[in-house]
C-alpha cells in the first residue's frame, strides 16, 4: 500500500507512532505529516515492512478544530503546499470540492497540499494597533520617532509582515498643523488592514515681549524713543503694536513719540499667527522743563535742604504738578567783585526782594532768574590776637567774617569788652581800621563806608588770669591795676 500527501496525527497505535503495521502487511509512505516521524521497528510486525519514502515531516498540522471533527487545515499549517503533484490517482478535487491543486503558500507555485482538504489560501488580514493620538505643542516632532509606531500581528503570513504609513497634513496657522497618519499592515498573502492615528501640532504658549526701558523720563516737546525684543516658539514674526490706553500708536517698529505733558502708561502688545499675545509696559513721564539763570552766572542752587540742584545756567525737568524750592547763595564773588542777592525772576516777573528762596509750581515750563547787584563796599570785621569775638551792632558776627556795605552806609559796632577763651581772659584794647588805631578801651566803633574798610578788635591777654577768676574786671579797674603796678599797656598789636 501506499500512502502519500496524508496526515498521521492524534491516532491511537499502541506505544507507536502515528503509523502501526502488522500482518503482512507492506506500506509506503511518502510526502505524509506522521506524527513521531519513522515508526520504530516494534511498531512494524513480523512480516510487515514500511518504505520511509520522500517529503515526510512531523509537525503540528494545525487543524482547525479537530476535536469537533474539522480537519480543515489553518493558515500556517505546515501540511500547505507540503505534498507532492506526482501522486498517481490523485483527485482533482478535495472532500470540499475545491481545486485539489492550490497556491497555499503564495510562493507562486501550486502544490497539493498534505491531507483530505486543501488550504484555500489566507484570508485573515492582520490585526493592526495604531499608537495614540497625540497633541503636541509647537515646534513638535511628528516622527513615529516621536509619535509612536503601529504594531500588527498576523497568524497566517506574519512572517512577511510590512507595516507602513501614509500621512494627510492640513496645515494650521504658523507651524501648527492636523497630521491624519493611515498605518496599514500588509502580510505576506497581500492581506491588508489599516487603523489611524490623529496628530495635532497646536500653539498655545504666547509669545516673549520686552519693551525698554521699564521707565523714561523726558522734557516736554522731547521725541521719546521705545524699542522692544520679541521671540515666540512658533512664529518667527509675530507682530508688535504700540498702544496708549485703546489708542494705537504704531506697528512693527520701535515707538519715537512726542508726548504730552504728564505721566503716560504705554503698552507693547505682540501677537503671534495664532493669536496667541504678550504684553509688556512703559511708564513715560514727560516733566516741565525749568530753566535757572542768574547774573552773574556760575550761582550754585539749592532747595531747601541744602541739595545742590545745579549751577547756573541748567534746565531741568520735574513731574507736573511738584513744587521745586530754589535757593540762591546770599553772595557771590566773581573776579575779585562781590555780588550781593536782590531777587528772583520767574517767567520775567520779579519776586519778593531779597527772599532768596523760592518756591516754583511745576504746572508748565518756567524760567527761573536769580538777579544779583554788585556790592560797592565790603567790610571785614577780625579780631585779634585771637578770633572768635561776638560783634554786635549793625553788621553783627563772629569774627572773623565779611560784611557788604552801600556806598555811604554808616556803620556802628559793638565789641565785648572781654573775651574768656580757652582758659585765658582777653581785655579790650582798641580797634583798628585800615591800619589806625582808634580810641582806646572804646568797644563801640563808627564807620562811613565810602571805601573797603577792615576793622580789627584788638584784645590783650593780660594779666595772665583775671582778677577774680570769671573774666569780669572793669576795663578802668584794669587801667588803675596796670597803673598801679608800674606796667605800660601795650598789648602786641598786629
């Protein structure tokens, strides 16, 4: 007997194979699916034989359900194409009815298949997984890389499995897009199936502005210029506006702009393809400009709490509405010629005479003049050998100090007749001016300025200590002690 393109699988030949031989029996057996292969020698009977032919393999034939009887073969059967045309007798037809002779295998050659039914080829298509939709922020990688790959199984051909993808970009605003990826998984019977994956590039993240500087200060009638910097992770370009308030100023470039009078919150507004916005502000405040003259000039100004604010002539600019103190200096030397502080002028209005301060409303911009007239006469008040004596009368001090004098003014001082300084008492002697001795032992002193005049007290540090220890002798009292003693008074004149 022989036996050929059959399946031996799941029999029940005691302690063999799928093939037990006995009596007489003389079988061949070639291009089969025998389960343990060969069967062994106590399988054959005496008397028996088994010609092992060609093409024989053992291998599950993967049935489609043998246990309830369905022998049809599954895709991936080893028995597919497994057995050979070359059988006499054999059937143009399977138990189907179906063409005996098939391409089970799609290798482009038909061959019968091993068994009763033949494998009508694959007709499962794989089963494919796409990977998540995905929203991603722009700039984004929208490589499988970055966005996953398709996975696909198949139970038939998987061994030639393919998968590849086809994608349908609709582009949004910038960089943004909508990918529509079509994965399609193709094994190797040409069976195919597909599954789609959505990829969203979206811009959400708003651009970075910067406008400089934070703050400006400027005169009125000043251009004020405003620059910005401007990036974005998707729009190469997004466009800058200028705005006060809801007005518009200008776009796409650097704000140069006269404002008006006051204080001005200006907002830079960028927004990218998307509509995404930043925002960004400057405070500019435009000041009244004050400018401070004097005659002669070179004056120092100060406000009220000895600051300097400048020298003259200078502007400066203050926010509207502050109240600006100005301070003249009292005198003024200028090449050897002493000026005296007569007034302030303020938009060419003269002001209070001899009020060397002033206070100046900032409401619009305002000229400030501090006048000076020359001094004809000064008069230098000193004492001696010593400084520090309090000088009453008209031009009051302690020496040594300078006072001014019109031509003509008359003068009267007073000196202190004694002077207790640094544990010595000093006695008045006499004044001097311009060199003369006056009267002596009188403190009071009149002069006519009609020229420069110094007028020097001159002290005596004698005796040594007072007489009675608090520097209050009587000048005569002194006189009729120095007479008494036989002593000249001639203090050490300068």
């Amino acid at each position: 007997m022989e036996m050929a393109n059959c399946i031996f699988w799941d029999n029940e030949a005691s302690n063999c194979s799928g093939i037990y031989v006995s009596g007489s029996a003389s079988l061949a057996v070639t291009y089969s699916d025998v389960e343990g292969g060969q069967p062994a020698p106590e399988c054959v009977t005496v008397g028996s034989t088994v010609d092992w032919g060609p093409g024989n393999i053992d291998c599950d034939p993967r049935f489609a359900d043998a246990g309830s009887g369905e022998y049809h073969l599954s895709c991936g059967s080893c028995c597919i194409d497994a057995g050979t045309n070359d059988t006499p007798s054999l059937p143009p037809t399977d138990l189907d009815g179906n063409d005996r002779i098939v391409d089970g295998d799609f290798d482009d050659v038909a061959t019968v298949d091993m068994g009763a039914y033949e494998f009508q080829g694959d007709t499962t298509p794989p089963e494919i997984t796409c990977p998540e939709d995905v929203t991603l922020e722009c700039p984004a990688c929208t490589t499988p890389e970055c966005t996953g790959w398709a996975t696909a199984t198949d139970a038939c051909c998987g061994e030639n499995l393919t998968i590849t993808y086809v994608d349908d970009v609709v582009p949004g605003c910038c960089e943004t897009k909508t990918i529509t990826r079509t994965w399609t998984a193709t094994d190797g019977c040409g069976l195919s199936s597909s599954c789609v994956q959505i990829i969203k590039v979206v811009d959400t993240t708003p651009p970075e502005c910067d406008a400089a500087p934070d703050e400006i200060a400027a005169c009125e009638g000043t251009a004020v210029t405003l620059t910005y910097s401007v990036t974005d992770n998707c729009d190469p370009d997004p466009e800058c506006c200028w705005y006060e308030g809801d007005q518009l100023l200008v776009c796409g470039s650097p704000l140069v702009h006269t404002f008006e009078l006051g204080k001005h919150t200006i907002t830079l507004r960028c927004t990218d393809d998307c509509g995404n916005t930043c925002e960004d502000t400057v405070t500019v405040t435009i000041g009244a400009e004050l400018a401070v003259t004097s005659d002669p000039p070179g004056v120092e100004i100060t406000d009220d709490q000895q600051v300097v604010q400048g020298v003259t002539p200078y502007s400066a600019c203050y926010e509207p509405g502050k109240t600006v103190r100005l301070c003249a200096q009292d005198r003024k030397e200028v090449d050897d010629v002493w000026y005296r502080f007569r007034r302030w002028e303020i938009d060419g209005v003269s002001q209070e005479e001899r009020l060397t301060c002033i206070a100046v409303e900032m409401d619009k911009a305002h000229a400030a003049k501090a006048v000076y007239e020359i001094v004809p006469w000064t008069l230098s008040v000193e004492s001696f050998p010593i400084a520090g004596a309090g000088i009453t009368g008209d031009k009051p001090g302690t020496t040594n100090y300078v006072e001014w004098c019109w031509d003509g003014e008359v003068v009267n001082l007073l000196a202190p007749p004694t002077m207790p300084i640094e544990g010595r008492c000093y006695h008045f002697m006499y004044w001097m001016v311009d060199g003369q001795i006056g009267q002596k032992n009188s403190v009071a002193l009149r002069l006519e300025m009609d020229s420069n005049k110094t007028a020097i007290a001159v002290y005596d540090p004698w005796p040594p200590g007072d007489l009675d220890g608090n520097c209050t002798v009587n000048v005569l009292d002194l006189i009729k002690v120095r007479n008494n003693l036989g002593k000249k008074c001639s203090p050490c004149a300068p």
